[in-house]
C-alpha cells in the first residue's frame, strides 16, 4: 500500500478492534455481483517520484496565464497578486480553519473577516457587506430571491448585459423556487430597453461595468426602480469601484460581484468568492451571515458571528438562504489584497488597467479590428474581427497569445466579435505584439 504509513500489521490489528476479518468485509451491505472484482482498468502503479513527472507532464498541457500573453477576462482577470497575500493566508492558523464556531477560538480570523466586510461595504458605497459568497454568480441569484421576499413578487428582471453565465445560475435559482425570469435588451451594448420591468417586478438586475466591459447609466435603472418599485441589484466589478462612481451613490439596494480580481488567482476557474452588501435596513433579510464586533464583560474587543439564520443549517425549508458557509481564505486573501495597496494603490491599479485597455483597443483598430460599440468602458471592450472570432482566437494562441473570449456561444449575432480584457499588468510591448498578431490573424 504505496504513500500510507499501515502496515499489514496494522490493518490487521485494526481490522480485528472492528471484529472483521478483511476489507472486503466493510463492504458486505453492497451485493458481491456489483463489486469489481480482479484489477481495475487503470495504469500500473508508479513511484511517488515518476507520479510527480506524470502529473506535471499532464500539467503542462494545459495553457496558463505564465505561458502566454493573457487578455481573456470575462469574470475572471489575470492581476498581480502580491507576496504578502500568498503569505498570509498560507500560515496554518488560516489556511487550516473552518467556519469560526467557537468565537473564543477564532478572534483572529472573524477580525479578517469583519475587516473584509469593511473594506467592501466602502468600495460599493453600501452600509454594510456579509461574510462573503459562494461567487458572483450565486451572491447574485441570492440577491434575486432576497428582493423577492422584500417585495412579495415573484418576477425577476435582468439585462443581457449581465455575465451570461450568472444568468444561467440565476435562471436555476427561479426554476427551483418557481420565479418567473425575464430578460431586457441591450443595445449598443448598454441596458436601453426597461419596457419588461412593471409593477410585477420584483428587482432590476443590471452589471457596471456590463459583459461587454460598458458603463452602465445606474441612474437610469434608478429611475425605473422607483417607478415601478423594483429593487435595484448591481452586479459590480469590485477593482472599477476605485474609479468609477459606487453603485451605492446611485441608491442601489443590493450591490454583488466578485472579488477574485483582488488577490485571489484564476486557478482554472476557481475557488472564487461572492460578494454582496446592501443597506442598513435590509441587515436581517441578507443570506450568509455577518461577523459584528462586540466587547466582553471587561470592556475587551471582540468579534462574534451574529444575524445569522439557524434555520440555514436545521431547517432549512424556511431559510432566506441555503448558503451556509462562506469562502473565509478567499475572503481573507482580497482582504489582505485591499490593506497592502490601500485607497491609491487600488485606484493605480484600476487607472492603469483602464489606460491599457484604451492602448489596447486604439492599437487593434489600427490593425483592423473595429470597436463594436461606443460606449464608456473600463478594462474590457469587444472588438469585432470581421471574420470568426473563434478561428482568430485559435490562430492567436498558436502565436502564444490568448486573445479573448469569442462572444458567438453567448451571442450568436456577435459571432465575429472577442471581448478582450486589458489588466495592469500587461506590458506595452505584449499590446504591441498583440495587435500586430491579430492584424495577421485577421487578414
């Protein structure tokens, strides 16, 4: 038994402690005609060492953002990510815990946590946060159900500007809990048309900036929120937060998104952590839990979980939320992420994505590209290839370049256009070599 420590000895003395004679004897419920029986269909086995070579030659395989030029965003962007966060959230006293149960134990940890909620109650320009999410996705369909329980309706409004796949999860959400779901048009690549909001309504779900990488008018939805007394949820970048306007001082209610741009690495698509503040009034209908600061009886500061549901875990037929945990080391990771570059580091970071993204889309217009809509954006853009986008993805990353994500999955009438993500952490020369690439690639 290769890379455990039993012996045969053991096993036999633990098995004989249990009163069994074999393993097999531990599985005599499962009838023995649907046990395997003879060797499994699977490789010899190897040395620890030789298994280290496999597995990182298998790796190896797969494109990352370390072996080409990474201009694909979507949700997840490739940022830097400072020593000190990997530093952090590696020592064992956080990288080993679990949900804080015992707030005598864990003072450390629910500070963290009450900092994040700090920090990202300021970024959104909301009262308050909760302890973090699953993902963007999840903080977002629960954003959906909450408005529903504030409203008593059942109809839940999103733009197609909003990440598709969020949508998709959105969608399952109102599937199991028999929301109606409905969607508004975008036009020009912003939310133009808010004719399917009425009284109905439960929320309006709009994303500045949108999937296309375009600054929504939040004043707009504002507007049709208090016509129709929907409640206003924006899905927001939480980097653009440093530069743009909060949705908060537009007078959304619930503000969500996803904090994996700071601190937290793509990691093929995750672990990835929700966020999602609201205001003051709305404190006991939000899923999650919070981590509030008390003192103790000497007058001591101290951290507690507090509004947090019990019915979450034991009877869950009348929870808010069915979300029972959170993603406390992501958490913890964006945390230290937002103290180590604080306000002017977050908004250089943002200025310096937005400068790029600019560069970027000015130098694959000159190659031949062609901006496929006109609005304001921040560190996406979509520019149309006047060929299949997928085809000029592929030829680019021979090239070593990861050009984007072609659009025609989501959009079909945008079939031709890539949505290119520009972080601050692309060189001049990679934009350079990009669009010189691309004019190749698309003539």
């Amino acid at each position: 038994m290769p890379y455990t420590p039993h012996t045969e000895e053991d096993v036999k003395s633990m098995l004989a402690t249990i009163g069994v004679n074999s393993i097999d004897d531990l599985f005599i419920e499962i009838p023995a005609e649907l046990r395997i029986k003879g060797e499994l269909n699977i490789p010899s086995a190897m040395s620890e060492h030789a298994l280290f070579l496999h597995m990182a030659s298998l790796a190896s395989q797969n494109v990352n953002a370390t072996s080409v030029d990474w201009y694909l965003g979507a949700g997840l962007y490739d940022r830097f990510i400072p020593a000190s966060v990997r530093a952090v959230i590696s020592r064992g006293e956080f990288l080993t815990a679990y949900t804080p149960y015992q707030p005598e134990m864990s003072q450390g940890y629910l500070q963290t946590i009450y900092e994040f909620q700090s920090m990202i109650a300021e970024l959104y320009g909301m009262d308050l946060a909760n302890a973090s999410m699953y993902d963007g996705s999840t903080s977002m369909a629960e954003a959906a159900v909450m408005a529903t329980g504030m409203t008593d309706r059942n109809k839940i409004v999103v733009s197609t500007g909003v990440h598709p796949r969020y949508r998709e999860v959105l969608k399952t959400y109102c599937w199991a809990q028999s929301l109606e779901y409905s969607e508004i048009d975008t036009a020009d690549g912003l939310t133009s048309d808010y004719s399917g909001v009425d009284d109905s309504s439960a929320c309006i779900i709009v994303q500045s900036p949108n999937f296309f990488g375009q600054i929504e008018d939040l004043g707009e939805t504002r507007k049709i929120a208090d016509q129709t007394g929907a409640i206003m949820v924006t899905v927001a970048d939480p980097v653009a937060m440093a530069l743009l306007k909060p949705p908060g001082e537009f007078g959304s209610d619930i503000v969500v998104g996803e904090a994996q741009p700071m601190g937290v690495a793509m990691g093929y698509g995750g672990p990835l952590v929700g966020l999602f503040a609201t205001s003051k009034a709305n404190v006991r209908k939000i899923p999650g839990r919070i981590v509030g600061k008390t003192h103790d009886a000497a007058g001591r500061k101290g951290y507690a979980m507090t509004l947090r549901t019990r019915e979450q875990d034991i009877r869950r037929e009348k929870a808010t939320s069915n979300i029972c945990t959170n993603e406390a080391l992501m958490a913890l990771a964006s945390t230290v992420y937002m103290a180590a570059l604080g306000k002017n580091g977050m908004k250089s970071i943002a200025e310096s994505s937005a400068r790029n993204s600019h560069y970027a889309a000015e130098k694959l217009c000159e190659a031949g590209g062609k901006m496929r809509f006109g609005g304001k954006y921040f560190t996406e853009f979509v520019v149309d290839c006047g060929k299949n986008a997928s085809e000029v993805r592929d030829t680019l990353l021979g090239a070593g370049i990861m050009a984007g994500l072609p659009l025609g999955e989501f959009y079909p009438e945008l079939e031709n256009c890539l949505l290119v993500a520009t972080t601050e952490v692309r060189t001049k020369a990679q934009i350079d070599r990009f669009a010189m690439e691309f004019g190749k690639a698309i003539r």
